[in-house]
C-alpha cells in the first residue's frame, strides 16, 4: 500500500548529504575492498589494507571507518569485517554479487550533479550512446552492470514466466543475453533469440559463449525502433528493463512489432520498474524516472496502468501485474494475444 512520505527537519538535513555514502560505497568497490576482506580470512587492519591496496594510511583509514559508520562494514580492536549484506553482495563472486550492478550507478554519479541542467532544459546531461556504442569501455561497463543486475533480478522473475510449451521465445533490448541464458537453462527445449544495439550485442555473444549457451542463445544484434521479426514464429516475447527509456508512441510501435511476431495464443511479458497512478511510489522508481531522464532521450517510469493502455492499443488481452520478490521493485506485467 503507498503510504506518502513527508520529511521531518532533520529528515532534510540528512538528505543533503546522503551522497556521502554512495561515495563511500563507490570508493570500496573501486579497490574491491569487500572481497579483500574476504580474502584476508574476513578480517583486515588499517595498515593491512594500505599495504595490500596500494593506499595512503590515511585515506583508507578515513574510508574503512566511513564504511562501519554507513553499515558497509563491521569494526572491533582496530580490525574490519564485512557485514553480512556485503559479504553476500559485495564480494566478487558472491551469492548475490552487486559489483557490477554497481558500475552502472557509478558511471551516472556524475550526471545527477548535473540535475539542475535538465530541470531547465528538459533534455539529457549526457549522450546515451556513451553506454550504448559511442565508448567502448563505457559501453562494456554498461553490460556487465546490466548483467549483474540481471543475475539477481532474474533468478526471481523466471520462475514468474508461464514458458511450460514453448520452443522459441523473442528477447528483445536483451542486453547481456543474461535473462535469456536464464530462461534457456531453466526450460532445456527453448530457443531464445536476443536483440540489442551491434555494441551490447557483440559483449553479449561473448558473455552467451562463457556460459556455454550459444547453441540456444542467438545474440541478434537489431534496433527494435525499427525492427521487424518472424511473423507468427514466436511463442513468447520478453522486454526487460527497456520500455522505461522509451516515448509512449514508441513503445506502443514496439509492442506491435510484439504482437505482429507472437504465434495466436502467444504471451508478451514486460518487465520494467513502474509506478502506480500518480508517478511518486515506489519512491526507489520515481527517482529512477529522474535517472533515465537524464541519460536518454526520451527517459522515464510509466505506470502499470499507461502500459495495460499501450497493450490494449497493439491488440492485446488479460493484462496481468505480479510484483518482483524485493530487493528491487520491479513489477512483471503480462498480456496474451489472442488465439482466434
């Protein structure tokens, strides 16, 4: 249930700075602090650390003691500790990793300073295509983040998916195909063609040949603004984490590129961060909306109900929304075309 959140005095204060501790966080995982934590056997002093990283005693001094006050790390008779939330999270390799996720909030750091810029002029701080081909290594760290991202979202969101049946399934603005290997391996008979930018997709084709799925991964490298599919060849199709970046009248294009490329009976599944009517909850989405706004064009959150409208306006029926497990709130909405 939304409930309006209003800030007291002090609420305000503590807002002004609350960059301070993404700032520590994106400082610890620049040196990988966490996972040499976990490497020193979970336990590492101030002159351990400088040793080992390459750092001034005094500067990683100050960012040890920022982690323990921000609840990053833990400290007793001068030694650090992960918490539990970083060991799980931000531990290269860990069960839930989030360092490369985190690149991503890192390459934008600087774009939110800049907020008062697209207040005036209603357009984007920085070009998209620096993460989307024009910087190669940007653009690589887009992807990692997204496939990072896309680890921990997606071992939630497929068992979500009604894919029981089907043999091919379209995975458009796939990204790092991550979302598509997952589906792949959890549904041994499926196919499934990702479409993305020729930059993200050549990371992708890399990324789908580590995991050993490029027999039944196929990175299609496409620009679904102009795109057209196989016509009736799909049994499901799968936008994940794009439509937010999207105009209304472009998504709407979009899906009935969807609907033209689904057998009949077949389902579209949407997954996007979304808000409820008003545009302000889940708070985490409207900033996001903010976020995209200032990297593309066109940046923005919708809400659930703006996109059964745009599934309607392509021809489709029986939208649903299924709220994703936290720690993201992503939202899952699916529609089907009809079967007669």
């Amino acid at each position: 249930m939304k409930k309006d959140k209003e800030l007291t005095v002090q609420g305000i204060v503590e807002l002004t700075s609350a960059y301070y501790g993404s700032s520590v966080l994106f400082a610890a995982l620049e040196i990988d602090l966490f996972s040499l934590v976990a490497r020193e056997g979970g336990l590492v002093t101030v002159d351990t650390a400088a040793e080992l990283v390459g750092c001034n005693r005094r500067g990683i001094g100050l960012l040890l003691d920022a982690c323990v006050a921000v609840g990053l790390l833990r400290k007793q008779k001068g030694e650090y500790s992960n918490t539990d939330a970083a060991a799980a999270a931000l531990v290269a390799g860990a069960p839930q990793d989030l360092t490369k996720a985190a690149g991503y909030n890192r390459d934008v750091y600087g774009a939110w300073g800049r907020l008062g810029e697209l207040v005036k002029s209603g357009k984007p701080v920085e070009a998209p295509e620096l993460h989307l081909g024009d910087d190669t290594e940007r653009t690589r760290r887009f992807v990692l983040a997204m496939r990072g991202r896309a680890m921990g979202i997606g071992r939630l969101v497929i068992p979500m998916l009604d894919l029981g049946g089907c043999r091919m399934v379209l995975d458009l603005a796939g990204g790092p195909g991550t979302y598509a290997v997952l589906m792949a391996q959890a549904h041994p008979e499926l196919t499934c063609v990702t479409v993305d930018l020729p930059a993200v997709s050549e990371v992708a084709d890399e990324l789908v040949k580590d995991a050993g799925m490029d027999g039944r991964v196929i990175c299609r490298a496409g620009n679904y603004h102009e795109d057209t599919y196989e016509p009736g060849h799909y049994d499901a199709v799968t936008i994940f984490g794009a439509l937010h970046q999207e105009s209304p009248e472009m998504i709407v294009r979009i899906l009935k590129c969807c609907y033209a490329a689904l057998r009949p009976g077949g389902r579209v599944y949407v997954l996007d961060m979304m808000t409820d009517e008003t545009h302000t909850w889940p708070p985490f989405s409207a900033l996001f909306a903010v976020n995209m706004a200032l990297t593309t064009y066109h940046g923005w959150v919708f809400s659930d109900a703006e996109l059964y409208g745009w599934l309607s306006e392509a021809g489709f029926e029986s939208c649903v929304t299924s709220p994703v497990p936290p720690p993201m709130p992503h939202w899952l909405v699916s529609a089907v075309k009809p079967a007669g």
